[in-house]
C-alpha cells in the first residue's frame, strides 16, 4: 500500500508503534544511564578503568549469545538424528 492512501486504521497504528517505540527508547536510556554508574562505582573501587569493566561486560554477553546459538545448533543436530532414525528424512 502506498503511502498516500494511509487510513485511520493505519494512522492509529502508526501512532502507537511510534509511541511504543519512544517509550522503549527512554528505558534504554535509563538504563544505559544506570549501567553507566554500575560501571564508575566498580571501577573506582577497584581503581581501574571503566573500559575494562565495559570490555568484561561486552565479553560475558557474547560468550552467552554464542552459548545459545550452539545450544540451538545441537538441538537441531538431535532433531535431525531422530527424523533419519524415523526414516521421515
């Protein structure tokens, strides 16, 4: 559908998403802001940078994301071994 022929049904819609969207954009703000000061306190008591401690963060978070997609990868694995044994596949 073009953009011209916009109803009320869509302009609603387009509102809410909007709102939506700047709701959550507050909260990640808030809480980068929160996590911001998480970081200063543990890098001033521990006297060093906030960028290690940033770089620890952002390390952890990839290990667990890549944690899951290996877990998601060997669930497929099994599934797949149990459609050959089925003779499904």
């Amino acid at each position: 559908m073009p953009l011209t022929i916009i109803t009320p049904e869509i302009t609603a819609q387009i509102k809410q998403t909007i709102a939506a969207g700047e709701q959550v954009l507050e909260e990640i703000d808030e809480l980068k802001e929160s996590m911001s000061e998480y970081v200063k306190n543990l890098s001033e008591e521990l006297d060093i940078k906030p960028a290690v401690v940033n770089k620890a963060i952002k390390l952890a978070h990839k290990q667990k994301k890549e944690n899951a997609v290996q877990d998601a990868q060997e669930e497929v694995n099994d599934v797949e071994i149990l459609l050959h044994a089925a003779g499904v596949i």
